[in-house]
C-alpha cells in the first residue's frame, strides 16, 4: 500500500483554507464511480481533522453521506427500479439537497441525516448525527456533478465537489468483492459490476470535467 499520507495533508490544507476564508458552513463533496475510495477517502479525512476530539457533539467535522438517500426496495419496486438500483434516478437526490441546505442555516440543535446499512441494502433513517459544532461537512456520491437538475441541486449547496479517481482496474476489482462481502455469490457480484455499476460508472466519469480538483488515491 502506498502512502497515503502526502494527499490526506494535501487535502486536509486544502479544507483548512476553504473554511477559513467562510463565515459559513463550508461543504466539501467528492464524487466518483462506484468503487472508487470516496467513503474511505472522506472517513480518513474527517478523522484526521477532528483530531484528538473525541467528544462527537464538539467535533467541527462530520461526514453526511449520499447513500441514505436511496430510495427503499420497495419503493424501487413500485418505480420498477429495483434491477437498476445504484443508478441516479434511484435516490431521493432533492431531499439529499434540502438536507445539505438545512445543514447550510444557523444551527442550535443536532440535525440527523439518513445512513446506509450495507447488510440489509437499506437506507436508515435519523442515523447520524450532525451536530451544531460541525461547521465543514464533508459528503459524498456518486453523482455530485451529474448535469441533471436534481444534482445540480445538490452541487450547488457545496463549496467545492472533488473527483475521486483510482486505478480503474483495482475499482472494479473491488467494487466486485464490497459485493461479495456484503452477500453476493462471485458471479452475481461480477455481472452486477458490469451490467449495473459499468453503466453508472461511465456515467459519472463523464462528469470529472465539472469537478474543482481531482484526487488520484495512492491507497488500495
């Protein structure tokens, strides 16, 4: 494993300087195809800027994800969507954008977000807790700079969206066992990679060029 700590400081002072020239909440989203590090990127980041904080109610930096904006299977169902689930036209991305814009005004008390539960496949509601301490949050998504009016929604709320872009063979490759682990048997997993993920993919790396800066993991 390379060392991933050159481009954690990278960006760390990167966050740093964006929040200090805001008066505001400052929002830092990072985009990128299915696979490709962003919940693992953003994890890092946030617990290496809040520190040696270890009370979460006074921590300055949280992490309030896309993914509990899925909509349920059973919605997907009715929608005819469930064999397509992960695509955009599956998340609730106007209610993704109010939460970023509730989380944007003056808070006084703890705002909860939607998590995802990656063994049920379902999201949750009231998962996590944004407290008014938190004054840069980071989220991230696949479609972040999709050029649909329901993400632009969700880009316009962020200060800066970055794109996440790992090797893309090592994507894949682990995009394939997330999907194993989490109950997929190894052909399943494989076809759902290249007939579900490989679609969505090609989708949101059309969208780098509207990313502010571009992140290239040295971490596997």
């Amino acid at each position: 494993m390379a060392d991933s700590r050159p481009l954690l400081t990278e960006l760390e002072n990167r966050i740093s300087a964006l929040a200090s020239a805001s008066a505001g909440t400052v929002f830092i989203g990072v985009a990128g195809a299915p696979g490709a590090g962003k919940t693992t990127l953003v994890e890092s980041l946030v617990r290496e800027l809040n520190g040696a904080v270890d009370d979460v109610e006074s921590q300055s930096f949280a992490h309030v994800p896309m993914d509990g904006f899925h909509l349920s299977d059973r919605e997907l169902a009715r929608l005819g969507l469930l064999a397509r689930k992960g695509a955009p036209e599956t998340f609730d991305a106007y209610g993704y954008a109010a939460l970023l814009e509730r989380l944007r005004l003056p808070r006084t008390a703890v705002v909860y977000a939607p998590g995802f539960e990656r063994t049920l496949e379902q999201p949750l509601a009231g998962d996590i807790p944004v407290f008014p301490a938190a004054k840069v949050i980071l989220t991230e998504g696949n479609y972040l700079l999709l050029d649909r009016p329901e993400w632009q929604e969700v880009r316009s709320r962020c200060t800066e969206v970055w794109y996440c872009e790992p090797d893309e063979g090592l994507r894949t490759e682990r995009l394939v066992e997330r999907h194993i682990r989490f109950g997929k048997a190894a052909e399943e997993a494989a076809a759902w990679v290249r007939n579900v993920d490989g679609p969505n993919a090609r989708l949101v790396q059309a969208s780098k060029a509207r990313a502010d800066f571009v992140i290239r993991p040295a971490w596997t």
